[in-house]
C-alpha cells in the first residue's frame, strides 16, 4: 500500500530538553497531524509549548496538543502518573474524547515516588527526577506493576493503542509518534549509569507504542544550538555557572526546578546520536539563543552568515540534513525546508 499521509517519529539527541515541545508544537499545526502518541518513560519529562498564547508545560499528555484536531494517545510503554495526567487534562479543559491511555500502560503509585526519593543512588547519585519512574520500571520488570487497566479513574481513556494506530495507518492517516529525553540519556546507549530506566532512542519510542520501524518515513532528531543537562553524569565542555549565565544558556529545568547545566554544541555526540536514532531530519532549535541576529527568522536566506556557517557544519559532520529550524518559542518562529 502507498500511503501518502507521513509517519514521524521526534526524538531527542542529547540529554532530553532539546526543545521537542517546541518542534513537536509546530509540527501537529503545520503537518495537520491526526494522532499523536507518547513514547519514551513517563512524567519525569517537562516539554514546554505555547498554547492558545499561554506556555504549558506538560508531562503526561502529547505536546500535539496545541492542534485542537489531533488525537493525544500514550503508548502501552509509557508510565503514568494518574494524578500527573488527570491534572494536566483539567487544567487545559481538554476534551476527554481526545485522550486515550494504552490499558497496559504502567502505572506509578505514590511508593514509587518515595522510592526515587528516598533512594541516596537514584536521588543523590544518578540525579532521578523524583518523580518514580525507575522503581515503577523496576517493579514492570519485576511484572508486579499495575498497569492502567487496573485504575478505575483511568477508565474512560482506556484504549488500544497500537490497534488505533495500526487503524489510522489503514486510513491514510498522519501520526506523530512524540519522543522524550535525549538519545545519551538511555539506558543502553547513554552515559550509563547516569541515564534513564529505559531506551529512549528511536527504535524504543517505536516499541513504545506499537509501531515496528518499517512503518516510519522520517526520525526527526532534535539538538539544540547548545547543549543542557539535568542531573549528574558526564558533560563535555560544560561551563561554569557564570558563563552559562553570561551567554544566556542557563535554563532552569521544567519537572524540577532545578538549574541545567550547559556545553557547546557537541558535534560528535550529534554524530553518534545521528547513528543510532538512523536520524533523517535534524531540528535545531535556539539558534536565536546563540545567534541572536536570527530572532524570529523564518526564511533560511535571511539568516546571519555565522548561522548559516554553523547549521553547514552541523550537516558536514553528522552527515544529515538541517530541515527544521526553530528561531524563537512561538510555533511560527520556524524555518521549514522539508
Ligand atoms: P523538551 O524536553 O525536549 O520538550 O524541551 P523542553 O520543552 O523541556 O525545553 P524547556 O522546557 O526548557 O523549554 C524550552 C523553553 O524555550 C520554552 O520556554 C520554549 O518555549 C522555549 N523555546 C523552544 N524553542 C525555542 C527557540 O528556538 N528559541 C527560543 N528563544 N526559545 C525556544
Ligand atoms: P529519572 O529518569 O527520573 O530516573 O532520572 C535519571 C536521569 O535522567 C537524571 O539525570 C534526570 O535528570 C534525567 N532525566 C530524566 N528525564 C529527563 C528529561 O525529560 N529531561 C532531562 N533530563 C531527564
Ligand atoms: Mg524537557
């Protein structure tokens, strides 16, 4: 079967906070996008989109959710938080009937939270999120987690949703599938062990939510101008709080609160991201961050020479194309050269 509507999956290439909302946002309007769904953990993700001029920060429900048309599905890989989600869906008046939750998706209890919390490795150590997700993964290893079905306040979102997925690619329809953290952040292939408690590259998000990789026409990898990271672990280049502040990069982190650390552009951890996402299409965003001339921008042609420069270099040394490029938080501070 041809089919003419796309498939795209979004991930993050270096340590989460990329700016998926933002490029996820802007997406769901411009592509008309029918369904998107959740991959990747659970609420210990923050995406930032601007939402009838207001910024939502959100951590269960898709950042498609700006397209009052798309329906908003999480995959049976994701964990949720009940109280996190339902939250979020009284706060932004979301129609129900948008919603669908996988009835295997896992749940987090309060204990989970106490765990992470409580826990000097994850909490100290590892810097977890506190918010439960690695001992709400434990315990699905474990299979002693309960999953949605079992949540009768879930009851009404309860869903199939590879099976609408799989029913919406019959029907020529247009999915996003919506990554979370970054590429180094993954269990497998991140700066273990100061990762996530799963996969997060592409493939993972795929398996997140029912969809084998054939089905996929482009992975939409995400790397911002410079790199942040939360937590611990290692970070190339990292510069000191100072000059962090100095350039404008010191960014306070959306679940947390807590302060990112930030680096350069890190064009080899790009490259290896590239690889293992098997990227197709790069989505920078903050360019204007580092290129302030570039603010608002929206055709390639009137972007600085120094941009321009560095978006060539990105391309030279990860082999793939700069398509998307974000110059501001609105939806339509984006250069688009699909
Ligand atoms: P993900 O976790 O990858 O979704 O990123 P994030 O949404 O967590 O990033 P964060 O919460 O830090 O949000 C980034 C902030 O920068 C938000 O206020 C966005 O609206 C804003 N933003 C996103 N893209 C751009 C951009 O290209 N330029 C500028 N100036 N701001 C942006
Ligand atoms: P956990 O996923 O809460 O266990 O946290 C493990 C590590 O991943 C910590 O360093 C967190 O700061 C980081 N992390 C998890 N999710 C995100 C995210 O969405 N953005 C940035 N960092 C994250
Ligand atoms: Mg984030």
């Amino acid at each position: 079967m041809v089919r003419i509507m796309p498939v795209n999956v979004v991930v993050g290439g270096f340590f989460g906070d990329e700016g998926k909302g933002k490029i996820i946002s802007y997406l769901a309007l411009k592509d008309n996008i029918d369904i998107a769904v959740r991959g990747g953990v659970g609420p210990n993700a923050g995406h930032t989109v601007i939402y009838n001029g207001e910024k939502l920060g959100l951590r269960q429900i898709p950042s498609a959710i700006v397209n009052p048309k798309t329906r908003l599905l999480i995959g049976p890989g994701v964990l949720v938080n009940p109280k996190v989600l339902l939250n979020e869906i009284a706060k932004v008046k979301l129609d129900n009937k948008r919603v669908g939750v996988d009835f295997q998706a896992g749940i987090i209890e309060d204990k989970h939270i106490d765990q992470d919390r409580g826990s000097s490795h994850l909490k100290k150590k590892i810097g977890s999120t506190g918010t439960g997700c690695g001992p709400a993964n434990a315990d699905r290893a474990l299979r002693i987690l309960k999953i949605a079905k079992d949540i009768p306040e879930l009851k009404e979102y309860l869903t199939d949703v590879p099976g609408e997925l799989h029913k919406a690619l019959d029907a020529g329809k247009s999915i996003l599938v919506e990554g979370t953290q970054g590429t180094f952040l993954s269990l497998w292939h991140g700066t273990y062990p100061y990762v996530t408690s799963k996969d997060v590259t592409a493939s993972a998000i795929l398996s997140d939510v029912g969809l084998g990789p054939k089905y996929v026409d482009d992975v939409i990898i995400v790397f911002k101008a410079y790199v942040t990271r939360v937590g611990t672990g290692p970070l190339e280049g990292e510069l000191s709080e100072e000059e962090a502040k100095k350039r404008g990069w010191l960014e306070i982190a959306t679940v947390t609160g807590r302060k990112r650390r930030s680096a350069p552009f890190d064009f080899k951890l790009a490259r290896r991201a590239c690889k293992l996402n098997s990227a197709t299409i790069i989505a920078l965003t903050k360019l204007d961050i580092v290129f302030p001339e570039t603010k608002g921008v929206t055709n390639y042609n009137d972007l600085s020479e120094n941009a321009k420069k560095f978006i060539r270099e990105i391309e030279e040394k990860t082999g793939v194309p700069v398509k998307i490029i974000s110059t501001g938080p609105n939806p339509e501070d984006t250069i688009d050269l699909r």
